[in-house]
C-alpha cells in the first residue's frame, strides 16, 4: 500500500519519516504531531522491507507502543508484531530472562512488585535492628520510594534526602544501611525489583559482547519517544543497542523535561548530537492545537531557556484572542474570579473542556471549596482533594470541637494522636463531655497528661469564641508537634496545605459558616457518573492532554516557581520548562492569573507577592492585561514597569559566565552581611541580600537557599 507523504504530512515530519539511515534526532513541539510521525516513520520502515521483528520500539507505557503499533498497521493494512514494541523495562525482562544464563542466574531470577521490595526492606530494617521503637523512623514505603529515587538519578541517598527531604537527614546513615542490606538480599535470593531490571541489562551488554552484538544484530532500527524523560542508564542501553552510528531515532522535546524528581534528566537529549555523531536533527514546529497567539507566548517562555535547542511553534490558526494576565487582589479573591470565568466559559464550553492548572495541589484547596460552594462539579488529577487529605481532617475536628462540643466522630479522630487513647477510651471521653460527668473527665485527664492539654485548649477557644482563623491559629500551634509525629515522613509537604487553610478561615468571621462551607464536597457517585465535569490539574498531571480553555493559578514567586527552586538554577530551568508545558496545553483560550498578595499564617494577614520571575520576562504585547477592581470584576490595566526577578541570575556549572564575561551583580545588602539561624536549616552564612525581602545563605548541611527575612535570626 503506497503511503502519500505529501498529503499525510507536513515537510518536517515527512523530513523526519523518510530519512535514510544512521542516528536521527526529532525535537517535536508541544502538539506538532510526534506520535504521527513516529506511526509513519515505522510504517515506512516496513514498506521498505525491513523485517517489523527487527525494529525495536521503546516507549514509557505499553498502552503508547500498541496505539503506535496498530495505528502505523492500519497504514500499511495488516498487523505488525506486539514484540516489535514495549517499554524500556518490559525489553530489559525479556532481554535478561533470554540471557540469563550469562548473568550468572542459570536458575533464573523472580522480579518483584512494589510490595514486595517493600516486605524486602522490612526485612533489611529487622535484621539490623533500626527503628525499634521510634515512631519517626520513616515507612517502609517512603524508604523504597528513596531508594529508587537515588538509584534512578545514580547519586546517594543522602543527595535526595538532602534535595527532598531534609527532614529525614538524620536517619540518612540507617537508610544508607538498610538500603545496602536489601541489595544483599536481593542478591542472595536472585530477586530483582523494577530498577535492577534496566542496570542488569546496562551490565549484561556493556560485559558481554556476544550479548552486546546480538541485539545490535537482531535490531536493526530503533526508535524512542520521550527521549527527554529517559533516565542517565537508559541513555547509555540505548548507546550500546545502536552503537554510535546505529540506526536510531530519538524523538521528544527537551523543553518538556519535566520529569527530574523522577530521574528523567534533559542532558540526555541535549546530549545527543555528541553522543551519536554525525546525527540528524529535524525540528516539528507546526503546531496544530494551539492559536498563535498562545504560541507566541510559548515561544516567548522557551526564549528565556540556558540551555536549549532552538525552535519556534508556529500555525496555520493564527486567529484567536491573546492569553490574558489576571492581576488580582490575593489569592484568595483569585479563587472566587477563577470561578466567576469558569461560569462564563461555561456558556460556550463544556466543563470537561475547561481545565484550570496549578504548580502544587495544595493550591487547589480555595478553589475547590468555591467550587463545591457553586455547585460546580470538578475532578482533581495530581495532589489530594482538599477534604480528602490527613492533616486536613485532623484540624477541621479540632475546629469541630471547638463548634460543637457533642461531635463524637470529631472526638474519635482528635484523640487517636494522644499517646495511649484509643476508640473505647476515645468514645468514654466524649460520653463523659457531653454528660457533664466531671469526676469520670477528671479521671482521663490524670491518666493522660496529654488530653488534659488538649481540653484545656478547646475550653479556652470556646470561651473566647475568636474568628475562625484565630481560632484555627491556636489550634495549629498545638497542632504541629502532632503533625511531626503523625506524618513523619513527608510533615513539611503537609504544612503548605494548612497553610491555604489558614487563608481560606481568614475569610469568614463564623466558624459555624467556614465548617460548613469546607464540609461540603462533591459526592464521589454524582461526579463519577458525569462526563461533563470541570479538570483540575497540576501541571505534571496535565502532560499529554489539551484542553480549549486552559486557566492557570499562582503564578507568583515561591509558587510557580515553587521556593525551593530559587535556590538552582538547573531547578529554575525545570521551572521554566513546567509552564511551557502548562501554557502548550491551552487550544483557544489562556487565562494567567497573578495575585498581588499571599495569606502569611503566622502573620494572620496578606502580605505582597511578586509576579513569577517568568511573566516579567513577558513583552508587554503578548499578553492583555486585566486587573481586579475593587467591585469583584476585571478592567482592562496598563502593561507594568518592571524589572527581572534577581532570583533568575543564580548561577551554577550550567550557567556561570565564561572567563572574560562579567557576573551580574548582587544587588546591594542594606546593611553588613553575617551569619543567621534558621529554624529548620540551622545555622547559615548570608552571602547576598536579594531586595525586597530575600536573602541568599549558604547553610553548613544544606547549601544554598533563598530564604525570606523573616524567617531568619539574624547575628
């Protein structure tokens, strides 16, 4: 069956389908068409008369391959084999179980799910007897989760606890040991778990050559997509598959690397040129989702990249409105404009076109409350709904408590975190409250020292009868310790969604009202059944779908990007890349939104935010811009004056100036730089003050943060 070429693609793709041989590079832009061309291009393969068994393709999910698999069949009109495509880890099993033999496994080997790597480490942690008896010791669960993180990105585990988890740091030497156990294990059981599978196969290949040349024999073409989430080790199997000047097509998008925490790094496909010399590189930059204008700001977005393969989007839809930038009052009166929009494009959208996207799931927490207030059916994808979440749970019975002194489920759930109480004892407690039976609550108090703290507390907010949000600042003082302890695994990811509690109780001036109102939820039946339903999204989730209406929240420092980023500038590349990927998912329509002040807890009031580093990039032309009025609505406001965010000239191996070149200058320090004490990080050495509010310290065990002012002690 002849395949038109002209008529079924553009000049890049078919560019890409009909080249001859050798390595190939293909950077595909957010929505030019790559998996049409990878369908092609194996088609063509095929037509040509390469044998489909001697093509491999590689994919991250199986259900990718087959899609590939059958839709470049129904080009040439019969099926092509299932094993001609598979994951990198599905390739390595069948790969190493062939071999097996070779790698010193004649009995062969039992590869493990993820429960059972978990039993495993439980068994590592028995034998060297850790953790007996405290309580912080971190799950099973997390310490797998750890473990596979440094073994993806191949640095230590005290390198990730020190990125992600600094406060599991003093547990990092028995993790070490643990972490060395299992692979004792694992070894003297023949057992591999989902990682070993691709560096067994790195070992096998890279030893044996008979091995090394048989797949090279057997695979004459290969093909990868998302070669910008490939790992450091599925870089090097892909080098020693195709060899140098194999046969071997690369297809993604390096600014759509997004992937780091996973282990996913964006060198590979920068990398590539240099690793298969003399290779080819075709750009797709028609894009056929989005208007111009949203592309426009794409491109704007990427201009702003260290390090990058340049490329611009373009299209034949070149119509359409510009993104719009929605400067609003708080992030509070941001929700309720969010909402307003959603009821507007309603009238000429489905919900299930409409889609709002946010850096970190806990910045959904307002909106959904709003939501549900609306009547506006949604489903979130990424984070935890709000009412959902653990520590959301435990704060909203103690405020229920506070409202309502009768609420015996809200009892039950309070005291589970008191040393020594249980559901009998619990049930007694709230029996002997709602009875006024003194002498019997006198009795509890004695025996647990800690509930007689907790009442004490409740007693003292019933009285005052506070507004809610200095209710549930007192409450959350007592409440920390407990989150420590409760969660101790992943207690400050936690912290940020009692965090947007606080601003959301500051709203309301009655704790009845704000129960109520984060009580409501959407019931899980009714949303479940319904198709048309608004999307709630993180970014991440958001990867790979498209939307007509696309509305992205929080577009301010220390959201997007998020605070810990601030502090590298390889974190603020992945940053920048993450809203190229938020801004590519929007077809017709893209709403930004900016609040101009953030809710501070310890404060008990909003405090000016400053706009994303990357929107102040922005030309003023490719954006409308609207700010709140004071009335609830949007007008039309002047472009501001601004200046670039300091945070964007950190520097690092990536982005130091070469020799010759000036450094930007650190803006001047208002008064002598010393040393400061934080409370999490300890003691630092301030090396640059960032105005307004920032300063730059280097910290004995934790590097380099930026790190606001207030938050500082300073010596």
């Amino acid at each position: 069956m002849a395949i038109d070429y002209e008529r079924d693609l553009n000049p890049a793709q078919a560019e890409a389908v009909r080249h001859a041989g050798g390595p190939l590079l293909v950077i595909a832009g957010a929505g030019s068409g790559k998996t049409r061309t990878i369908v092609y291009r194996l088609a063509h393969l095929v037509s040509l008369g390469a044998d489909p068994d001697s093509i491999l393709l590689l994919t991250f999910t199986r259900k990718a391959s087959q899609e590939m698999l059958r839709r470049a069949g129904l080009i040439l009109g019969h099926d092509l084999p299932a094993g001609s495509g598979g994951t990198f880890h599905s390739f390595a099993y069948r790969t190493l179980k062939r071999h097996s033999s070779r790698l010193g496994r004649p009995g062969g080997f039992t590869i493990m799910d993820r429960a059972d790597a978990a039993d495993l480490l439980a068994e590592a942690k028995e034998r060297l007897k850790l953790g007996k008896g405290d309580k912080s010791f971190p799950k099973r669960a997390t310490i797998l989760e750890l473990v596979s993180k440094a073994r993806n990105k191949e640095v230590s585990l005290a390198t990730v606890l020190q990125a992600e988890s600094f406060h599991l740091l003093p547990y990092a030497q028995d993790l070490e040991r643990m972490s060395e156990y299992y692979a004792r294990l694992k070894a003297d059981h023949g057992l591999y778990d989902y990682d070993d599978l691709l560096f067994e196969l790195e070992k096998l290949l890279a030893r044996d050559e008979a091995a090394r040349e048989e797949i090279r024999r057997r695979y004459v073409h290969l093909m990868v997509d998302e070669y910008q989430d490939t790992n450091l080790v599925q870089a090097r199997l892909v080098k020693l598959m195709a060899g140098e000047r194999g046969n071997v097509m690369a297809v993604g998008d390096d600014a759509q690397s997004i992937y780091a925490f996973r282990g996913a790094n964006v060198t590979n496909i920068l990398r590539f040129p240099q690793d298969f010399p003399g290779a080819a590189i075709v750009r797709l930059e028609q894009n056929y989702r989005s208007t111009q204008p949203i592309l426009d700001l794409t491109n704007a977005i990427l201009a702003g990249a260290a390090v990058k393969f340049d490329k611009h989007l373009f299209t034949t839809r070149e119509n359409g409105e510009k993104p719009a930038l929605v400067l609003c009052h708080s992030d509070a009166s941001q929700a309720r404009l969010v909402v307003d929009k959603v009821r507007e494009l309603s009238r000429k959208y489905l919900l299930h076109e409409i889609a709002v996207l946010f850096r970190a799931g806990y910045q959904a927490f307002q909106l959904e409350v709003l939501l549900n207030k609306a009547g506006i059916r949604y489903q979130k994808f990424g984070g935890i709904k709000f009412t959902e979440a653990a520590h959301i749970k435990d704060v909203l019975c103690y405020l229920r408590l506070v409202a309502n002194a009768t609420d015996l489920p809200a009892w039950q759930r309070s005291l589970t975190h008191i040393p020594g109480v249980g559901p009998k004892t619990a049930s007694g407690v709230a029996q002997a409250v709602i009875t006024g039976e003194a002498a019997k609550l006198a009795k509890y108090r004695e025996r647990f020292p800690a509930l007689a703290e907790l009442l004490v507390l409740l007693d003292a907010l019933r009285r005052r009868a506070d507004p809610p949000a200095r209710t549930l600042a007192a409450l959350l003082d007592y409440y920390q310790p407990v989150l420590v302890s409760a969660y101790p695994d992943d207690w400050p990811r936690r912290q940020q969604g009692l965090e947007e509690l606080s601003a959301l109780a500051g709203q309301y001036r009655d704790l009845e009202l704000f129960l109520a109102d984060v009580s409501l939820e959407t019931p899980e039946d009714e949303a479940a059944g319904q198709e048309d339903i608004l999307v709630l999204s993180t970014v991440h989730s958001a990867k790979g779908l498209e939307w007509p209406c696309v509305l992205l929240i929080d577009l301010v420092e220390e959201r997007f990007p998020v605070r810990r980023s601030l502090a590298s500038a390889e974190d603020m590349e992945e940053e920048r890349r993450l809203l190229y990927v938020a801004a590519t998912r929007a077809k017709d329509r893209l709403l930004l939104y900016v609040p101009e002040a953030l809710f501070i807890r310890h404060q008990q009031r909003h405090e000016p935010a400053r706009p994303s580093p990357f929107v102040l990039e922005w030309a003023p032309e490719l954006v409308s811009r609207w700010r709140e009025t004071y009335s609830g609505g949007v007008v039309p406001a002047e472009p501001a004056r601004t200046e670039p965010a300091p945070t964007l000239a950190l520097s690092s191996p990536a982005t130091r100036p070469e020799a010759g070149t000036a450094a930007p200058a650190e803006a001047p320090a208002p008064k002598k730089l010393g040393r400061c004490t934080h409370k999490i990080f300890g003691e630092g050495k301030i090396v640059a003050f960032i105005p307004p509010d920032k300063y730059r310290v280097n910290f004995q065990n934790f590097g380099l943060k930026v790190i606001v002012g207030q938050y500082l002690s300073m010596e």
